[in-house]
C-alpha cells in the first residue's frame, strides 16, 4: 500500500508544473481571444449602420444595395449575395462554410470554459499533498507556499472559463445574426430575380 501511495503520489507532484504551464498557456490563449473578439467588435460597430440599410432595403425589395467592405468571409458572402448572383449552389456551399468554421470556433472557445476550472482544480489539489505533509513537520513554510500555489492556480482556472464564457456568449449572438441575415439576404434577392425573370418573360410575350 506504501508502494502505491508514494508512485501516486510522484505521479501528482510531477503533474504540478504542466498544470502550471497549461494554465499560464490557456491564459494567454484566451487574452489573445478576448483582443480579437473586441476588435471583431469595433468592426461591427463600424458596419452596424450599412447593415441596416442592407436589411432595410431587402424588405422593401429594393435592387439598389449598399455593399460592405468585404473584409472577412462573411462580408465577401453577402456581398456576392446582394450583387444578384443566381448561383444558389455557390451561396448554399459559402454560407454552410461560414456556419461550420463558426461552430467549430465556438466549440473550441467552449472547451477552454471546461478546460480551465479542471485544470485549475488539479492545480489546486496537487500542492495539497505538500502543503500536508509541511504541516505534519511544522514546516509552516512549505505550507503557505504550496497553498498560495492552490489559490492562484484556482483563481487562474476560474479566469480562463470566465472569459471565454464572455466570449462564447458574445459571439454566437454575432454569428446568430449574421446566419439570419445571409439566409434573409439570399431568399430575398431569389425572390428578387424570379419576379424580375418572371415580369421580362411577360413583356416578352406581349
């Protein structure tokens, strides 16, 4: 039993700098997140107000479109779509692109709100063992040290979820909206052309 307690225990003791590295690294990672998502931000504060006069035109089914700056995926694909490109295939294939990159990225951003308190709860339960055995000794010492390390590690864990929580939220309303409005966009300007199609056939024939 001795045996099996002192290898768990090395196997614990060794985890305790990569769950340190994970965490600092998992951080990091979602900082980097967190300043893209606010410039991501910035930019749809910038073309809040085209999009408007996009939505608004296509409910009155007007043919003259304001069109975007074409700076991402998303802004390419609309454009192409409120240019009256009849090509439902290529706009089906773009869309359902778009939507799949974006649930991927979504999922991804979920994980690090999992990830993060797991591991910040190993690197809280790790230097528990130290932090015990310093106390059996009277080594008050190594005590505070291995606690400080359980706190900061948990702290750092919780960080990690709260923001990517943040951001996960933020961007599915986005990428919900945006979904809305490219599907809004390519069944009304089908619609559109039909009855430009339909009316031209109709002067032909008179």
């Amino acid at each position: 039993m001795s045996i099996l307690t002192s290898i768990f225990y090395i196997i614990s003791i060794s985890l305790m700098i990569p769950v340190m590295l994970a965490l600092l690294f998992g951080l990091i990672y979602t900082l980097y997140l967190a300043g893209i998502s606010a410039y991501e931000f910035i930019a749809r504060m910038q073309r809040r107000d085209k999009e408007k006069e996009i939505v608004t035109a296509l409910e009155n089914k007007s043919t003259t479109l304001p069109e975007l700056a074409a700076t991402n995926e998303f802004e390419q694909t609309l454009n192409l779509i409120i240019s009256g490109n009849n090509d439902q295939l290529l706009l089906g294939k773009r869309i359902a692109s778009i939507e799949s990159e974006r649930r991927t990225e979504l999922q991804k951003i979920s994980d690090l709100t999992k990830y993060g308190p797991a591991i910040g709860l190993m690197g809280t339960l790790i230097p528990l063992g130290p932090a015990l055995v310093g106390l059996a000794r009277g080594d008050l010492e190594t005590l505070s040290n291995n606690m400080i390390i359980a706190f900061a590690t948990t702290v750092v864990g919780i960080l990690i979820s709260l923001i990517a929580l943040a951001i996960h939220s933020a961007k599915k309303s986005w990428y919900r909206d945006d979904s809305i409005l490219l599907t809004f966009a390519a069944e009304r300007i089908a619609e559109i052309n039909t009855e430009i199609k339909n009316t031209e056939i109709k002067n032909t024939e008179l």
